[in-house]
C-alpha cells in the first residue's frame, strides 16, 4: 500500500521477478527464452537460478535496478509500472 487506500495495486502473480523487464532477465541468465519461463524455473530451483547460473533474488534485483532504464518503465504493459507511473 503507498499513499493510502487510493494508491493499492495487487499483481496479479506472486513475485516481482515476473514484472523485471524480458529483455534483462534475458540478458543475465543468457537465453531467449520467455519472461515466464525464466521466472517460473527461477523461482522454482534451489538456489534461485536458470540456465546454469545462480543468482540470489537480492543480486537479481541490484543487476535489474542497476540495468533499469526509463524506456523499460515508460513501455507499457508492465503491471507494476504502469501503476507505479500513476503516483503523484
């Protein structure tokens, strides 16, 4: 919740990971594959990985901010930032 009742967003799937942008989760786990399918294995293994490399889901997030650029968040389509666009 931020701001209030009026600012509540719930994703619609239970983890960020699956709203970090395709084209760089892409790029760290080197593979073409579907943001789904990266997340869906990611999630599911033990440590949190995909494709032969292991991340923890903190490392994950740093390489995410860290590669974020606006025209990841100002493409739309993305639940999480289209409701994040919406705050004062």
């Amino acid at each position: 919740m931020l701001l209030g009742d009026d600012h509540v967003c719930v994703l619609p799937k239970n983890g960020i990971e699956y709203f970090y942008p395709q084209r760089i989760l892409q790029s760290v786990f080197d593979t073409a594959d579907s943001l789904d399918q990266i997340v869906d294995a990611y999630l599911a293994s033990n440590p949190n990985g995909y494709n032969g490399k292991d991340i923890s889901k903190t490392q994950l997030a740093k390489v995410i901010a860290e590669e974020l650029t606006v025209a990841d968040v100002d493409a739309g389509g993305n639940e999480l930032f289209d409701f994040l666009r919406t705050l004062p």
